[in-house]
C-alpha cells in the first residue's frame, strides 16, 4: 500500500514536469528519402528502394547505434503492424542506402514508411513522421494504352539528316464518368515533347516532357494526381504534341531510333470511383486530332511560330465539337523499348529574371537581363491585330550593338507570335528553350514606348535545389562561382548538355565527365546523374564503346578516349560523394565492358583509340582543336586510369577476383605508358611535351616513384615557359588543381586560379562572362568574337575548377564515402583574406568557413550527427589552438591527433566549434 502510494506521488510530480508518465523521446529521425533522395513521390521507378535519414543536430544524438525501418501498405499499420516489412532492431550506424528487403512492391502501390533509430547512448528515438512513395507503372504489361497521334510526317519538310519537321498536334478525348470520384491518376508519355489538359486544366507545370533518354531502348513516364482535376459528368482530356528531341532536329540526326515518325502519346487515366468501380480511358484509335492550331511550328533548335487567330477555345474541355478532326492512327508498345517511370525530376521554370536595362535600335528594342540564362521569355506587349511578334535570342551583343549570333549556327532560335487582335497579348513558348542574355523584340505596337516588364526570362532546368554554397573575399572569385552554378543551370536541362543555344544541347560525355563532382556540389543532382548513367549504359555499343554523345544522335559507332570514361568516371566520384555502393553496383558491368573496350582498342597495351583529345588547348601548334598531347598518350592513360577505378569499385562491391584483374591490368597499362612515354629521367619522349602529358601522368600514377619528382619539376617547367599560365583543355585543366595540390603548390595553384590575362579563369569575367565559356577567349573586349562558328559562352567544362575551391580553398572534402568522415582543411593563398562553403551532405549540412585577421586564422565549422572530422586547422604550432573561446587542451570532446610545421590536426565529433590560431 505504501509502495503504491508512492508510486502515485511520483506519477503526480512527473505530471507536473512533462505532463506524462510515459514521457516520449523529444528527438527523431529528420529528412527521410529514398533512393537517390527522393521525398514522398509517385510514379517511382524503383521496386527495391533504398531508405535513408537524417539524425537532428539538437544535443543528444551525435551518432546512431541502432535503426529500425517498417514498411506497410497502410499508415494505420505503421509502426506496430508493418505487412510489408519490418527491418527489425539492427545494430549498425547506417543511416543512408538501407535497402529494402520486404515484399515484392507492384506497380501503383502506395507505401508508408518510418524508421526510429537508438543514439550513442542506446536511447530509442521517437518514430519518424510517415513518409510514402507510390510505384508508377512499372512494365510494360501494365499499359493497356496504344501509341496515338496524327501522321505528321506525310505532310513535313526534310530537316537536316534524315529529321523530318513535324507540325504540332493538339489531341483529345472525351469520357463520362458516372459515380463520384475517389482518385484518378494519370500515367502519359510521349515519342516527343508535350503538354496535357484535363477539362481545360493544365495538369502541370513541367516542361519538355517527358525527357531525353535512348529512346530505342527506354522512354520515361509520368504520373500525376489528377484527382481534384476530374469529375461526376462529362470529362475531356487534352495533350499538345511536339516533335522534340525524339522526332525533332538534331545535330547529325542519325539517332539509333527512327527519328522520322511522327510524334505520338501514350495516354492511360486511372479513376477509382466511389462505389469501388474503376474507369480506365486510354488513348486508342477513338481519341481525334488536328494540326491546324494555333502552335503551328515547334523545334528545339529553331523556336516557335503561335498563330492567335488559330487558336482553339475550349479544345481540351468537354463538349467541344470536334467532327471536323481527323481520326488518330495507333500502333502497338514495342516490348523491345521499355517504358518506364522517369527517374529524376523534371524539367520546370526555376528563377524569373527582369531585364536591367533596354535599347532602342530602329523598330526593335533590346533587353538585357544581365545574366547569360536558358530558358523562355514571357512576353507582355502591346499588338496590332495581324502583326507579328519577332523574339530574337543572343547571349552577347556585337561592338554596335548587334545580336551576337553567329555562334547559334543554324539554330534559328526565334519565336513568332502573331496577333489576332489589337491590345496586350501574354505568349511564352512550351516546346523549345533557348541560350540569351538579350531579347529582342519587333513587331510590338509602335505607338507604345516600350517597358521593362514586357519581358521576363523564365529559367528553365531540371527541379533540382541547391545542395551547396560558396563564398570569399574576392569579388572576380564569387564571380566565377556564380558563373559554375549558371553554366550548370543552363546545362541541366533533363541532360548534362555542352551547350543550350546552338544546333547541338547535346550529351557530350567528355563535358561530363569533367563536370560531374562540382556538380554535386553545388545542386541536388544525384537523381540526374543516375538517370543519366542509366541512358549511358543502354547506349554502349556491343563492343563496349561509348558514344559520343548519349543520348546518341551520331550513330557512328566510335568512341573516343577521355570521353567514353565516364562511364567509369563518374560512377567513382559520384559513390565517393553519397556512399551510395548500389550506384556503383549499377554501372559496374558497364565499366568492365568499358575497360574492355579499351583493351580492344590497344595494341601492347598502348591505345589507339580515336580521341577528341584535351580539346581546346590554347594556343595548339597547328591551330587542331585536339590541342598538342598526342592521343595515343592520352588514350593509355585513361586506359590505365579506367581500369584502376574498376578495380576500387569491384573492392568496393567485394568483388576480389575482379579487383585482382583490374589492379594488375592497371599496372600493365601503367608500365607500357612509362616505357613508351617517359624516358629515365621522367621525361616526356617521342610525342610532343605538354602540360597535360604530365598531369595526366601524375593525377592517374602512371609513372614509378622514382620519376615523380624529375615529372613534377618537368610539369612545373612547363608551367614557368607560359610564364606560370595554363596551357590545358577540357581533359588537362580538371587535372591541374589535383596535382599541383598533391605537389604542395599551394601558392602556385592560387596564382593560376586568380590569373587575369589569357588563358585563365578571370580572363573571362574581364570580358563580362555571367557564365562558364566554352573556349578560353571566346570574346575579348579588343579582338571581339572568336572566330570560330564553335563558340558557346555557355559551356560548363572549365567549371571544374570549382571541385578545387569548395575541397581545398574552403576546405570540405571526404575523407570516407558519403562524408561518413569529412575533412575541413581550408588551403590558404594570396590574395584571400576569407572564404566559406556549406554543403548538404548525406549526413547533414556542413559549414566551413575561415577568415585572416591581424595574422588571426579564425574557422568555423559544423559537423554533422553520425559522422567524425579531421579539421586541420593552419597556424603556428608554437602558439596555444583555441577552440570555442578556450584553450585546446581544456576541451575533452575533440582530440589533438599530431601537429605538423604548420597546422594542427584535430579530430573532431559532431558539433559546431571555432578554431582561433595565430597565423
């Protein structure tokens, strides 16, 4: 009877405290995602997901002992009754890439999830909020629909190649439905571009839909909820319906799938109806069609033509007398290309751009954003009824003022919009995208004085969110990053393209392959990569060979050395970046097909391949855009470097006979190159001796360790000869930070960096550069344009640079995959008195950020939950290391691992901390 009483007066205090005697843990997993993080979708790709979270950052969870993942077809189930799965308590710090181990998922299946994981002091956590996924349509067998749509290609014009110009088709297709609606969901795609209606409502706010992909072996699908969109009644679907990329112009036009048919939809409406019927409409032969529209011209290169006096009045609503349309043609699914839900995000409008100024020139105006962009303009402008709108695009104006354009090439890249009335009109393109700067506008009401908001420009790319920051006390260097991010703004647009203006916006590997770590960076681009490598990998040839571009559109069959590597390329430096072991399980197969290419392609080992070489080299010995390093050089090394990132993905994978294979073939490869390229001494022999000849060398260690220094003080002559200018191109210029990093020239790397004449990464800037160019001195403000027809001033390539500024200048790199171990080592350099950069990690955010004053070394920096960092703070070792305000060795939660000449190593846990060291 006492102990009860008690125990009740103990009930009533802690009900006083926290009004339960059941208190609840106040800490939970944050952040949760799937696969390559996406959060909550429908329509996904992936039957066998992988779970991933995040730990909170409020005191009381530094790491993770233990997880436990449910997974139910109900979220009444969750957490007690998973039927699905229940992953059980497992013991393990793993927090990201947990695969999923339940029972088969089927296509259109809704699933809920939560995970609840014990912290370092074994505590449980709250359960997570329940996230979801919902599958798409997973096989093909799961369509019931018909490729639909009218025969444009009787009535077209021959394009360049075999492309045909399709006109635009508006399609449509009436269905009652006679029960209250409880879902509806619609699943579309296209042999095209377009954009769908229900009961005149636009469904999205996508654009270019459904994406690039090798269309000859895969097309993606869309879901979305329409639910709220149909209803009891009459109902009409509507879709416009545009050639491009699978039926429009290309460069070379010879894409592995028959680019000359017309565009056609597959179209299936899903409604479940109250009382538990379902209703499924498909497009089939009962859906009408018509070309005479008011889009009466779209293609990617070239802009648009909108005609108002064509337009349509309730074309996608029901009721609409549409006996005057033509009758669709059908065809059958083709089991040999497999449909299936797009597996990265689309392509929407992300930014909204004024123009800063404008210029009168004769009937037109001008409009400057001020930011080289991609995208469309929204136009708001006065008419007369009859005339037509003309909207030019450039990315720079010529010395009077001109439209720069050559660099378009045929790309016509205009749109027309023609009045049907006098007054306002509103138009923005649907079904091309352009590379500009300046718009220019004729054709506009002349009695009105032009107005800056007659124009907006909608930038357009892949919907991904930043994932990183970066900052100094350097203006021409924020510049510089400002212009990384843009170029890749304008170069994610559903592929990693060269360039968005011209007649290419292709997928050029070797851009790729360059690009792809300070892409991750700076965006949340993993999905797009994965969706990438998935079209990189139905693209290789049967001999193992990787396209030029991929999607393909030369069908050549020829691969070339340097570019073709990234299929192995970044598969590596994208798993060092998540951790993600199912990516590099995913395009191994590829890799050791690649390798083997490679291998064909060789004789004793030394390549033959073909090679676009380190493209763009300033000042070639022959004006070849090739640049100087022989080919044969560069084809070994990455012959070499391939197979030894091979062999680190099969150890990886725990593939030890493989790794076996790759790590003696890498050394094979490696002996042959130094024989046949190198003399005793380290130096170059028999080929032409260049800077990138010796960073390819070192970056891929090719060479024996007594030759590294004699190479080292070779390359470093080589550098002293263009008076400590870079002499390197797409291939060599990524190199350079590496190795001069790896050689301790710090201050020599800092000098290239902030180099101001030609050839160098401000020269740009000095010229006006908003984005990344494609050459070295694409424009000088004495010499003008470039000559060359090649000339994008949109190319990310030389953006590379950007992996040294964020891992070294600001000092976040991995020390373990996934920045399960991060290092902070900010690498300090003239002329930089400061610079900060933050970046999301798998783990959570992490900030480092330095600044010297009064030969005061001052760094912040943030470490994320369940993960440790070796912070190497620079300073005088002989001086006491602050942390926090307090000396160093009163702090018991960080650990002194050695010091050196000239900094202090410390490992660090989670947490937040400031490091003051005298300089």
């Amino acid at each position: 009877m006492l102990k009860a009483t008690v125990n009740t007066f103990l009930c009533i205090l802690v009900l006083i405290t926290s009004s339960s005697c059941d208190q609840k843990p106040d800490f939970q997993p944050i952040e949760l995602s799937i696969s390559e993080g996406f959060e909550n979708p429908i329509g996904f790709y992936d039957a066998t997901p992988t779970f991933s979270w995040k730990l909170p950052t409020k005191k009381g969870s530094t790491s993770q002992n233990a997880y436990r993942i449910v997974v139910a077809s109900s979220a009444d189930l969750l957490p007690d009754n998973a039927d699905l799965w229940d992953s059980n308590k497992q013991e393990t710090d793993q927090s990201v890439w947990v695969t999923y181990e339940g029972e088969p998922l089927q296509s259109r299946q809704k699933v809920y999830w939560q995970v609840q994981y014990w912290n370092q002091d074994n505590e449980p956590s709250a359960w997570s909020s329940t996230n979801y996924f919902e599958m798409g349509l997973l096989e093909n067998k799961d369509w019931q629909a018909k490729w639909t749509g009218l025969d444009t290609a009787k009535d077209s014009i021959r394009g360049r190649g075999k492309t045909l110009i399709h006109k635009p088709q508006y399609l449509r297709k009436e269905f009652d439905l006679n029960n209250e609606v409880v879902s509806a969901k619609l699943y579309l795609t296209a042999k095209g571009v377009f954009d769908v209606f229900i009961n005149g409502e636009d469904v999205s706010d996508d654009a270019m839909s459904p994406g690039f992909t090798s269309y000859d072996k895969r097309i993606e699908t869309l879901t979305y909820d329409v639910t709220d969109l149909v209803a009891t009644g009459d109902n009409a679907i509507g879709v416009e319906l545009a050639s491009g990329w699978y039926s429009g112009r290309l460069l070379w036009g010879n894409t592995p799938w028959d680019n000359t048919v017309s565009p056609k939809i597959l179209c299936q409406l899903e409604v479940t109806l109250q009382d538990g019927s379902k209703k499924i409409i498909i497009s089939d032969d009962s859906w009408k069609g018509t070309t005479t529209g008011a889009l009466t011209f779209s293609e990617i290169y070239d802009g648009e033509i909108y005609d108002a006096n064509l337009e349509i009045p309730n074309w996608a609503s029901a009721g609409f007398d549409d006996k005057n349309w033509q009758q669709v043609e059908v065809a059958s699914l083709d089991n040999n290309v497999q449909l299936e839900p797009k597996r990265h995000t689309t392509v929407k409008g992300k930014i909204e751009l004024v123009p800063q100024s404008i210029t009168k020139k004769d009937d037109a105006v001008i409009y400057d954003l001020e930011q080289n962009m991609v995208g469309i303009p929204l136009v708001n402008v006065p008419m007369k009824k009859g005339d037509t709108l003309k909207i030019r695009f450039a990315e720079m104006l010529s010395p009077d003022g001109t439209f720069y354009t050559k660099n378009y090439r045929s790309a016509h890249s205009t749109d027309y919009f023609i009045a049907a009335k006098d007054g306002n009109i509103t138009y923005k393109p649907k079904f091309t995208f352009h590379g500009f700067r300046y718009v220019e506008l004729s054709g506009f009401d002349p009695s009105q004085e032009p107005a800056k908001d007659w124009v907006t420009g909608i930038v357009q790319y892949s919907d991904f969110e930043e994932n990183g920051t970066f900052t100094s006390s350097h203006d021409k260097l924020n510049q510089l990053q400002s212009n990384i991010v843009w170029g890749l703004r304008g170069n994610f647009l559903d592929i990693p393209t060269d360039c968005p203006q011209r007649d290419e916006r292709l997928g050029w590997t070797g851009d790729a392959q360059v690009f792809g770590p300070t892409s991750m960076f700076n965006a949340d681009v993993y999905k797009f990569w994965a969706s990438w490598l998935q079209s990189v990998r139905e693209a290789q040839l049967e001999n193992g060979a990787i396209p030029w571009t991929v999607p393909d559109a030369r069908g050549n069959k020829i691969a070339s050395s340097g570019w073709g590597d990234v299929c192995t390329i970044i598969p590596w430096k994208i798993y060092v970046r998540t951790g993600d072991k199912g990516f590099l399980a995913d395009n191994f197969e590829m890799m050791e097909r690649w390798v083997a290419h490679h291998e064909q392609m060789s004789k004793d080992y030394i390549s033959d391949m073909m090679s676009f070489s380190d493209w763009l080299q300033p000042f070639p010995e022959n004006e070849n855009n090739r640049g100087d390093t022989s080919r044969n050089l560069i084809g070994t090394a990455f012959f070499a470097h391939s197979a030894k990132l091979t062999a680190q993905a099969a150890e990886v994978l725990g593939k030890k006979e493989e790794q076996a294979k790759y790590e003696s073939l890498f050394q094979t490869v490696a002996k042959a190159f130094d024989a046949t390229y190198f003399d005793e001494t380290g130096t170059v022999k028999g080929v032409t001796e260049t800077q990138t000849s010796y960073l390819l060398a070192l970056a891929f260690d090719l060479l024996p360790e007594n030759k590294h220094k004699t190479a080292q003080t070779n390359l470093l002559r080589k550098l002293k000869d263009a008076d400590n200018h870079l002499r390197t191109g797409f291939l060599g210029t990524p190199l350079l930070s590496q190795v001069l990093d790896d050689m301790g020239e710090i201050d020599l790397m800092y000098e290239l960096l902030f180099k101001e004449s030609y050839p160098s990464w401000f020269y740009s800037i000095n010229q006006g550069a908003t984005t990344i160019w494609e050459r070295w001195n694409s424009y000088s403000k004495t010499e003008g344009y470039n000559p060359k027809s090649m000339n994008s001033l949109n190319h990310y390539a030389y953006g590379a640079i950007g992996e040294w500024m964020y891992e070294r200048v600001a000092g976040i790199a991995p020390l373990a995959p996934g920045y399960k171990e991060i290092e902070i080592a900010p690498q300090l350099g003239q002329p930089l008195t400061s610079a900060s950069a933050t970046l999301n990690t798998p783990y959570g955010n992490v900030v480092s950020s330095w600044t010297i004053e009064k030969e005061i070394f001052t760094l912040q920096t943030t470490i994320p939950p369940n993960t440790t960092a070796l912070v190497i703070v620079p300073g005088n070792i002989e001086k006491e290391l602050f942390i926090n305000g307090g000396a160093l060795k009163d702090n018991n939660n960080v650990k002194l691992s050695k010091t050196n000449s000239n900094s202090f190593e410390i490992l660090v846990p989670p947490g937040t901390y400031t490091f003051t060291s005298n300089k």
